[in-house]
C-alpha cells in the first residue's frame, strides 16, 4: 500500500527552513528491494560504492556532518534498525543540540533526519556521523551549525537537505529569479563569509537543490537558498534506472529536481568550462544522483510508522556528502590534505571546455535525458549539473590530485 505523503518545498518566508524531501512511504513490516524500491546493496552496485566499499574505502578516518532542524527524537535505534536490516556497521553518532535549547519537534524534520543519516552512512559506512541538530528551522540556527562545525574542526564535509526562498529585506516580491543576491545576508547571517571560511578549511559543504523544479531567472521560481551560492556543491535529483541486481542500467533528469540560473555573476571556473547562457551568472547544480521517488530509498523511522520508501534531492546530497568522505579517506592515505572547495576543480579538470577532458566520460554519468523546465543535453545542464558520479573512477581522480 502507498501512501503520499506532501512534498515539501522551500518555504517562501525567509524566516523558516524546511527539508526538501518529497516522501512516498510504503507500509511494510520488512522492506523488498525492487528497482523502484531501492535497497543499499542495489545503489551501491549502481553507482559502484561496492568496488569502493570492497578495495577497503569507506569513509575510515572521516567524520559526516549533517545538518538538520528539530532532529529524529529516535535516530540512534532508526539507524540500528537500518544497519540490522541490511547487514550494515553501526557508526559513531553524535547528536549535538547545536543551540543546546529546546528543540522543535516536527515529524517531516524527522524522517529528513533518518533519510540523511541512514543513507550518507550507506556509502560511507565505517565513517563517523555527528548530526548538529538546530533548536529551530530558522536560518539564524541551521548556518550556526556551520559555524560551529567549522570552529570545532568537527569534519571536511556537510550535508544540508534543506531550503528557503530567504529574500533578503523580509519578503519575496514578483521579481521573477529575485533570489537573495550575493549570499551575503540571509535572515542577518552572512552565509558567503561562512563558506568562505570551509573553503579555507578545506570542508566540503553540500546542498539538496530542491524538489519545485526550475528555478531562478527565466521561470516564475524564486532561487532558494542555500543551494545557490557559489560556494555550496548542489546536488540536483535523477531518476536511476538498475537492473534487478541493481546494475546500472541509465539515469534521467527527475522533472520535479531543482536547478536554473542565479543572480549571481558568473564564476570563472564555469565561464572557462563553457557553461554558457544568455544570462551569464552562476548556474546550478553542479552534480546530481538518484531522487526520483519512483526509483526512491529505504529508510526507517519509528516516528512515521517504520519502514518507507523516501525520494527528492534530500536523498541525493547525503549520497554525495558519502562519496565526498570516501574520497578525503583516499587523500589522506596518499598524504593529501582533504577536498574542499570542489567545483573549480570539477569544472576545469574533470569536465574540461565544453566537457571535453578525457576525465569526463570516465568519472560522470552525463544525464542526456528528462528535464526540470530546462532541458538534460550533452554535458552540464540546469537540471542534472555535471551528472551523477562514477564511484570508483571518480574517487580516484578526486583521491589522487593534489589539486582537487
């Protein structure tokens, strides 16, 4: 039996954050893996994460922080029950009231909660989890987690599947792509200086771009923070299709996945890889994987009733800030200090001018097909970015460069 459960968007209040899931939860005493309904075995196979896991990485040495409102009142038995499940080490979780006041409660920040938790701990599973749980969905509390990841040297890579119109002054007017400007001040916090100080730590921070579809300049959506600021990897949402072992078969642009075009002015390492459009500013995602409900994840959550199938691209930035850990477990072996800033090196020499690098084709699934309200096509796109990633050819471009 399916029941739909609302998806949730971006609220258009710039002071309140909301999860960026869109749910489909199934009722079911024990989950069945099928190719619409995902079992970490399967994704791993898809994506190549089991060559990784196999050859010894998996995120040993790496600490995931994920960063999410009001929490999952039961996340350390959910996550037990997860690993039990499907045969998965139990991790290191820490649960850290980043406030250290009364947290909300909220039942779609919980199953966010067990989504990021559960399924970043699935490519990474030997890697440690310290969930930073904001007291409230407000701007203000959810980037004070950054900071105070970023002051206690907490780990090199944050997970955020989360979302906001955040405009600015109080209030989104009809200026069609209004946005926020230059992420300097969202709700008082100047988030640009905040990503600025995790680039120079070298800490990957990663964002779900959202489930409303296209965004930004040329449609009638707000850009939503923070996944469109430069200094945030955003993750946008395929539809992955497996076989029945869970073998990759192909993948398309999840038509409900977020992307588009900001007010932003264009960086230099997309200028200089050929991302070109009319508008000439930063365009987003950068990266994309699997979101689609109908080829959606386990998960459990004793809140919501247990076992679910879960979607949006609240799925595919955990899968991302996994992988991300695996890699800084792969430098730091090769004595390379960790992956921070990611996108100039993606964009200048994994993609190359005009995707043109022998290391595109290698390292990317190139998502040709499906779109947002922008069409996928040969190399980057506003709904799929650069594409989803070939685990462990990917890894190993990421691993080895001292540049990267």
């Amino acid at each position: 039996m399916f029941v739909s459960v609302a998806s949730v968007q971006p609220s258009p209040a710039p002071s309140r954050v909301e999860p960026a899931s869109l749910i489909v939860v199934t009722m079911a005493n024990v989950p069945v893996c099928l190719r619409s309904e995902l079992c970490p075995a399967m994704l791993d196979k898809a994506y190549g994460f089991d060559v990784l896991h196999s050859g010894g990485t998996n995120g040993t040495g790496q600490t995931i922080i994920i960063d999410d409102a009001c929490g999952d009142p039961t996340i350390t038995t959910d996550l037990k029950t997860f690993d039990s499940q499907f045969g998965l080490p139990n991790p290191t979780l820490n649960v850290i009231d980043v406030q250290g006041g009364k947290m909300c409660v909220d039942s779609g920040w919980s199953v966010e909660t067990s989504l990021d938790v559960e399924w970043a701990h699935v490519v990474a599973p030997e890697a440690t989890i310290d969930l930073l749980v904001a007291s409230q969905a407000s701007p203000k509390d959810v980037y004070g987690a950054w900071t105070y990841a970023l002051t206690n040297n907490l780990g090199n890579q944050i997970s955020n599947s989360w979302g906001g119109a955040g405009c600015g002054s109080g209030r989104c007017n009809n200026t069609i792509g209004q946005g926020i400007g230059p992420c300097k001040s969202i709700s008082g916090v100047n988030v640009a200086s905040i990503l600025s100080t995790a680039e120079s730590q070298h800490v990957t921070v990663l964002g779900s771009a959202g489930d409303g579809g296209a965004w930004g300049q040329g449609t009638s959506q707000v850009q939503p923070i923070p996944m469109d600021c430069k200094g945030v990897l955003t993750v946008g949402g395929t539809t992955l299709n497996v076989d029945s072992t869970g073998a990759y078969v192909s993948e398309s642009a999840w038509s409900a996945t977020g992307g588009g075009y900001t007010t932003l002015p264009e960086p230099g390492y997309q200028r200089s890889a050929g991302i070109v459009d009319s508008y000439n500013t930063l365009a987003k995602p950068d990266v994309a994987a699997d979101a689609n409900p109908s080829t959606g994840v386990w998960f459990y959550n004793a809140g919501s009733g247990g076992w679910g199938v879960v979607g949006g691209t609240s799925l595919s930035s955990p899968l991302w800030v996994g992988f991300i850990a695996d890699v800084n477990q792969i430098r730091a072996s090769n004595g390379l200090s960790p992956a921070g800033f990611l996108q100039t090196f993606l964009y200048k020499t994994v993609y190359g001018v005009n995707g043109g690098s022998s290391l595109y084709a290698l390292d990317f699934h190139d998502i040709t097909t499906g779109n947002n309200g922008w069409p996928a096509g040969t190399g980057w796109d506003a709904a799929t970015g650069l594409g989803s990633f070939i685990g462990p050819a990917l890894a190993s471009t990421l691993g080895t460069n001292p540049k990267a």
